[in-house]
C-alpha cells in the first residue's frame, strides 16, 4: 500500500484498494469474533480512511483539471470566435456523416 499522499493513484489502483478492503472485511465478518477481530476492524477502519482520502484528492484534482480546461476552451473561443464556429460546424458534419453510414 503506499502511503506518500504526492503520488498520484489511477482510478485502476483505487479501486484494487476499495476491492481488497471489501474482501478483508467479508473475511472478518465470515470469521468467528476473537480476540483479534478488534484490531483487524480498527486496521480496516484506518485504510479505509485513507483509501477515502485519496478518493476525495483524486476527485479534486480531477476537478480542477475540468475546470482548467473549461477556462481554455471559453478563451479559446471568445479569442477566435469565427474559428471556433467553423471548426465546431465540421466536427459535427463529420459525426453526422460517420453516424449516417453506420445507420445504413
């Protein structure tokens, strides 16, 4: 598991995590309550704080990474108003174009 909250964890890796906290927690409850059972629980409590952490920082940075790119684009478009109209009108006869084959 790591645990240096600079490294940047794929949505793939996230839930690998997620899905063996799942399968440790189904063992527990599968498990007979032994004395041990309380420190497993508290262990599985802790990782998955962080796994929910590291959850909430992907999603922030995915947000802001949406959010700069929304930036971009309106300035793109508000600098080259004409030029982005164009290029807008051929993507979309191009999608038309490519659907309207598929459909035949």
């Amino acid at each position: 598991m790591k645990n240096d909250k600079d490294i940047l964890y794929t949505p793939a890796e996230l839930f690998t995590e997620m899905q063996a906290l799942v399968a440790e927690a189904q063992a527990m409850m599968a498990d007979t309550v032994s004395e041990h059972a309380a420190d497993g629980l508290e262990a599985l409590r802790v990782r998955f704080a962080a796994v929910q952490e590291r959850f909430t920082e992907a999603y922030a940075q995915g947000r802001k990474r949406v959010i700069a790119g929304a930036k971009c684009t309106d300035e793109a478009i508000r600098a080259n108003p004409y030029q982005a109209l164009a290029i807008a009108a051929g993507v979309s006869l191009l999608i038309g174009v490519l659907v309207g084959r598929r459909t035949r």
